[in-house]
C-alpha cells in the first residue's frame, strides 16, 4: 500500500487556497474536431461548471484538502450554479461577484480518443484584481494557517504574482499551473515552488518550437532550464507517459499509471489537486508524485471536468 495512504487518513489542518478561474463549460463531444472551414457534427452537448481553478480546488477537496477558493464571477446565472458547486464541495469562498460582467465561459471539444480542445472567454476572471488577492489571502491568514496556495494561467498575471508573493510572506508552499501560458515577468518564478507545466506548455516557457522535444531525457533538459528560471522545482505532465521533475540538485521521473482514457479534460487538473494535497499533508516529493499521477489518471477515464475529478477513496484504492 502506498505511504501515503497509510499515514495520512483525515484531511490536513492546513488550507489549500486555490487562487484561479471558475468557468461555466460548455462541452461538445465529437468524433473528430473539424478543420478550418469543416462542419462536422457532434454526438453530445453538456454545460457544466469549470475553469482550471475550481478544478484545482474541487480536486484538492475531494481528496482531503480544506480548501478555499479566491476568484471573480459575474451577477449572473451561470455565477450562482458556480457558489452553489462550492456549496456543495464545502470550499470556502472568497469569490467576488463582479457588476457588468460575464461568468467566464469555456467552449469544450471532446474527440472520440480522449483529446481535448478548448476555448476560453475569461469574462470576470480577467477582472480580478492583484489587490482584491492579497486582501483575500491576508483575511483568510487570519483564521487559518495557510499551507499551499495553488494558481494558474487563467487570471491575470499581476493577481497571479500576488498571490504567489503573499503565500511566500506567510510561509505556505506555492504552486503555479502556467495554463495558458501567460506573459509572465521574470519575477514571478522566484516565487514559486512548483511550477507544473505540461510538455507544450513548457517548451512555450524556454521559447522551443512546439513539438520540437520527444524523448523523456529532452523534457528532463526543459524542466532544469525551467528551474533556472528560478522556481524551486519543474515537473512536466507528459500525460500516458508520467511526468519528468527536475530541481537544482536532481532530477527525475514518475510513472504513469496504466489507464484506458476517455476524456482528459480534466486530467491535468487533478494532478494539480493531487499534488497539492499531498503537499499539504506533508509528504515527499516522490509520494506526492504518485498521489498526483493516479489522481489525474482516474480523472481521465471519465467524461466529463467536475464528474471525472476523482475521491480520495478511489486514489488510495488505486494507490494500492
């Protein structure tokens, strides 16, 4: 049985804050995306709740966390099926309802084999103040010891750098999921931990042509080049075949596990979740890893982002 499951069995003390988008998603499932000009017809539509940041911190919930979310939506009715999702995930919301703008929208394309292409309207997600953040994170200090704050490419890059700031004053672990790939200022990697970009995603952040790097021992170069940018560790998602890791001193692997995928949409933030979980509870990196990997592999032998994101029960059974 993995360590994991066997020393850690309540939720953490310490809250992880998820500081990031909340979407409503509109998912269409097709049997092959269309190329520019093409028509195709598609076999489903569903409209759910999403964005990357209350997929993180659902995830986060689900598998243990206490976990409060910081983000914007609009007056909307697509912001009031968002709060009643965190009602219901029992994360304490810290979102503001923003006057004259829209809930962020995501436009979903599901393949057949599981890929995945989406569209993002950020609406009152692209809103979101640096200020509001840090007024936000210091409120929540006040009655909570914060141990991980977890955010993404999906706000703005000067709430995102905020938020990273102020965790690192009050001691917590930082994560930085660069989803989108953003513009971010050098500045902003001195304060992250860990930076979880997949492969794309990170030949984006050394400036390498996409699909330029194949091998395992390429992307393990990437992630040193990306601790060089300052954070203190890398980890790449390669999605079936693991993830790689780098920090200034080593570098390493960790293994997928094996999985029939349906829909990946929400793989990736899983791990996220995952990861930041596991860091919460105090666990090593290496255990971290595997807690992470087996959350976003369950996630993706399901349809669907928020249906899909697994239990912690179903994690330490695959753990197992």
């Amino acid at each position: 049985m993995s360590q994991f499951a066997s020393t850690t069995t309540s939720a953490s003390e310490k809250v992880v804050v998820v500081v990031g988008s909340l979407n409503t998603d509109l998912i269409v499932t097709l049997g092959t995306f269309p190329t520019a000009g093409e028509t195709v017809l598609g076999s489903s539509f569903e409209q759910t709740v999403g964005g990357k940041g209350l997929n993180q911190a659902i995830a986060a919930a689900r598998l243990g966390s206490t976990v409060a979310m910081i983000g914007a939506i609009g007056q909307d009715q697509f912001g009031v099926a968002l709060t009643e999702m965190l009602d219901s995930e029992e994360i304490e919301s810290f979102v503001t309802k923003l006057p004259n703008s829209s809930t962020g929208m995501a436009i979903i394309e599901v393949e057949s084999s599981g890929e995945n292409r989406i569209v993002v309207i950020s609406g009152a997600n692209d809103l979101l103040t640096a200020e509001s953040v840090e007024a936000s994170m210091r409120e929540l200090s006040l009655h909570h010891r914060i141990g991980v704050v977890l955010t993404q490419g999906e706000i703005p890059v000067a709430a995102t750098e905020r938020a990273l700031q102020v965790a690192k004053e009050l001691g917590a672990i930082t994560i930085l999921n660069p989803a989108p790939v953003r513009d971010f200022p050098r500045t902003v990697f001195q304060f992250v931990d860990f930076l979880i970009p997949n492969e794309l995603e990170a030949q984006e952040l050394c400036s390498l042509e996409g699909n330029s790097c194949k091998s395992m021992l390429d992307f393990v170069e990437i992630a040193t080049g990306l601790v060089e940018l300052g954070v203190g560790t890398a980890i790449i998602t390669r999605g079936e075949k693991g993830a790689v890791w780098s920090t200034a001193n080593q570098s390493g692997q960790a293994a997928a596990f094996r999985i029939v995928p349906v829909d990946t949409v929400a793989a990736g933030d899983s791990f996220c979740g995952g990861l930041a979980t596991a860091l919460n509870e105090g666990q090593p990196l290496s255990e971290a890893l595997r807690w992470a990997s087996a959350a976003g592999a369950l996630a993706a032998t399901q349809k669907g982002a928020v249906n899909s994101i697994p239990h912690r029960a179903e994690v330490e059974d695959l753990l197992i």
